[in-house]
C-alpha cells in the first residue's frame, strides 16, 4: 500500500513538473511572399528574425501559420487563431498592440534600362505606367498617393511576383516596391533562362527611405517581452547581421 502510495505521488510530482516546464505555444502568423517569407521550407530573412526574438524567450514554443499579408489583420483582430501577427504596418486597423519597428524594406522604383527613363524625384513617375504592391500610396507618402489617385496606368497588386513580371515583360514602365523581392524574383528561371532576363537590364532608383513593420500582439505584456529583445538584438548588432546574412547582391 505505501509503494502504491509512494507511486502516485510520484506519477503527480512528475505531471506537475511536466506541466510546470512545459512551453507555451504561440500561433504566429506571417506573409507568404520570399524572401521574406518562404512557406515551403518555413524560412526567410523575416522568419529568421522572428526566431532569433523567441530563442531569448524560450518558455514560449512558436508556431508559425502561413497566410495572404492582407488576412493577418483580420486574424489578430478575431483573436480566435494568431497570437501574433508579423508585418503589420502602423496606422493599419489593427487591434493588437504593436512591437517596436523591425521587418524593414527599402522601397524603390525600378524601369529597364533600355527604356532610358529619367526618374530622379517621385514628381517625375507621374505620366509613366506603374505596377505597385498593394498599399504602396498609403506607404510612401503624399505625393505618390496624388499621382496613383489621377494616373490611370497606376495599379497595386497583393503578389509582388506580379509587378516584377509586368516591368520585365514591358507591359509596365515602372516597378515599385522592395529592392530584394525584386531581385529575389529574377532568380527565377523563367528570367534567367527562359526570358534571358539579368539584373543589370534595370535601373533601380532610390527615391523613399527605408520603410518599416511591426509584429501585432493580442497581449500588451508579450508585447513588451519583446520589444525589450529587439532593443537587445539592435544594439547588439545580431538584427543587422541577419540583415546583411540575407542580402542579394
């Protein structure tokens, strides 16, 4: 009776245990769109720094869940699926608290080269026909925004694939969005060897600075966990290590 006594105590004991030690799962949920984000392989500059956050905060076992960019709003709002979102822009109808800036893009204008197109200023995209990625005109500030509203040939789009084909193809003019997507994509085969695309066929102008998102939590004491990490990775110099790790040249 007591080694049966002694058997349960222990069997309670170890479940208490288990149950203290055990990880708590969180559901983030990111973008689908390389190299930021890799579905197939779960990788990606963006799920790399995503990782590096957590392993600092290892009571936590993350799940990441893949999705269309324009969907992770929705969900941190219903609260019923994600715990947390990656790449929410601030001043997007979020719910969840935001993380300090951290997923950064460098946004340009690309043309071909053999188009010839002077493009110095934003002022000088406003009679040429424009493939950008959705949300762009809100981004990068007031004067795009006034020539999206009265030029006809400007057109978003939520695949950044989309815009690269349309430019490559000279179906579009102009190319706005971010530098390493673009150049991301033209390591596709169907440029390097099918079309005979190169990267020095393009001009790339840089008319925006940097442009950065967030991760939105549904709990404001994570959230602060967090950011007190990504304060640590910066002046550390592990983000932009992972930054440079990760650049197409």
């Amino acid at each position: 009776m007591l080694k049966f006594l002694q058997g349960i105590l222990f069997c309670l004991l170890f479940s208490a245990s288990f149950q203290l030690f055990a990880k708590q799962e969180l559901k983030i949920g990111v973008g689908n769109f390389p190299p930021f984000f890799i579905e197939e392989d779960q990788s990606g500059l963006f799920i790399e720094i995503t990782e590096a956050i957590f392993k600092r905060l290892p009571e936590y076992q993350i799940k990441f869940i893949f999705m269309s960019n324009s969907r992770l709003a929705h969900e941190i709002n219903s609260g019923k699926l994600l715990d947390v979102a990656c790449n929410i822009f601030a001043g997007s109808d979020v719910k969840g608290h935001l993380s300090k800036p951290i997923f950064r893009y460098t946004d340009v204008a690309v043309t071909q080269k053999s188009k010839n197109l002077a493009i110095n200023q934003v002022s000088d995209l406003k009679n040429l026909s424009i493939a950008a990625y959705q949300g762009a005109k809100e981004l990068l500030g007031k004067e795009l925004d006034i020539i999206a509203k009265n030029n006809p040939n400007y057109t978003e789009y939520s695949h950044p694939k989309e815009t690269t084909y349309l430019l490559a193809t000279g179906k579009k003019e102009v190319r706005i969005g971010d530098i390493n997507i673009f150049l991301y994509d033209l390591t596709n085969k169907q440029y390097s060897n099918g079309m005979n695309i190169k990267r020095n066929d393009f001009t790339i102008h840089r008319l925006w600075p940097d442009v950065y998102s967030h991760m939105a939590f549904k709990d404001a004491t994570l959230r602060d966990a967090v950011d007190k990490i990504i304060t640590e990775l910066s002046s550390e110099g592990v983000l932009e290590q992972i930054y440079a790790k990760h650049h197409i040249n």
